[in-house]
C-alpha cells in the first residue's frame, strides 16, 4: 500500500510524524486490479484514484491504459490457466 504522507518541509498543519509505522499515516489504494470468474469464464478490470487519473497528462493516461491492459491481459491468462489445472469440483451429493 502507498502512504499518504506530505514531503519532508512540508507541513500539513499537523506536527511531524516520528516513524512510518505511527498510527497517523493513512493507505491510499491508488491503483487496483480485480479477477473474478463464474464458472470458467474469467474478468480481468482494473481501477485508478480518480485524483490520481485527474493528475496525469493525456499521454501519461493513455500509457497507464495501454499498462493496465497489458497488465490485466497476463493476470487473466494466468488465473484462467490455473483454474484449467485446478482439480474439478467433486460431485455432490445433491
């Protein structure tokens, strides 16, 4: 997880923090990757910060999107690999 802390001379109205592991810090999700399947059919998405997406230039976007469905292509194959290995559920009693 990325931590939201301000740069060092930089304050934020509260006194500075004395380690990283002070209960003061806060976790930003900046970035998010989601697989999830039913049955044998596989999804792959993924999610940016809105602050995060609103920040970057048209071209930085548009290499982040390219990334991303690189990124969620590899983990979509990969997972529907897996589970095609994967032992089949054993029937059940119904």
């Amino acid at each position: 997880m990325a931590r939201s802390t301000p740069p060092s001379g930089q304050s934020n109205g509260n006194p500075p923090q004395a380690t990283e592991t002070d209960s003061h810090n806060r976790e930003v999700e900046l970035l998010r990757v989601l697989v999830s399947r039913k049955g044998t059919q596989v999804d792959a998405q993924w999610a940016i910060h809105p602050q995060l997406k609103q920040d970057l230039l048209p071209q930085e976007w548009q290499e982040v999107t390219d990334l991303m469905a690189k990124v969620t292509g590899i983990v979509g194959t990969r997972f529907s690999q897996v589970l095609a290995q994967a032992d089949p559920e054993p029937p059940s009693n119904a």
